[in-house]
C-alpha cells in the first residue's frame, strides 16, 4: 500500500486507517474495460485503463517519465502544481 511507503507517510498527519476508511466511503468501484500498453513503466498501465473507463481528461502526476509523454489520445498529463493552477 501507498500509503505506508515512507516517503508518503511523513506527510500523513493521522494513522493511515484513517484514510483508507475515508477512501472506501467515498470512492466508487468501476471494472476497468480497456487495456492499455504503452506506459513507461508497465505497472502504470492500469492508471491508463482507469482514466479510459471513467473518461478522464486529465491524469495528475509527479512521475516524469509519464509526464513526458504530455498527452495520450484525450487525456492530458499534468503535474500536481499544474493542476493546483488549472483548478485555481
């Protein structure tokens, strides 16, 4: 889980039970119908399979290698400052 890497944990302010329980009582499941194949790193082909399904226009992330490819098809690759900036 993510959320228990270190690097994330530090700026977790509260145990991370707390916001897995918050993520379950607010997210919506959805069986992913796509197959994409083209990510950098294979394992983030999913987050490609998932912005498909739910027709997603942008995909927020600091991983560079996924930031580099800028665009696939209708969904923008952006940065978190990015779209800190877009949303104002």
């Amino acid at each position: 889980m993510v959320l228990k890497r270190p690097k994330i944990k530090r700026y977790l302010s509260s145990p991370v039970a707390i916001y897995t329980t918050f993520i379950e009582r607010i997210a919506t499941s959805v069986a992913i119908d796509k197959r994409f194949d083209r990510a950098p790193d294979i394992k983030d082909n999913y987050l490609f399979d998932l912005a498909y399904t739910v027709k997603a226009h942008y995909l927020v992330t600091n991983d560079h290698p996924l930031l580099n490819m800028k665009q696939v098809n209708k969904i923008k690759l952006i940065s978190l400052a990015d779209w800190r900036e877009l949303i104002g």
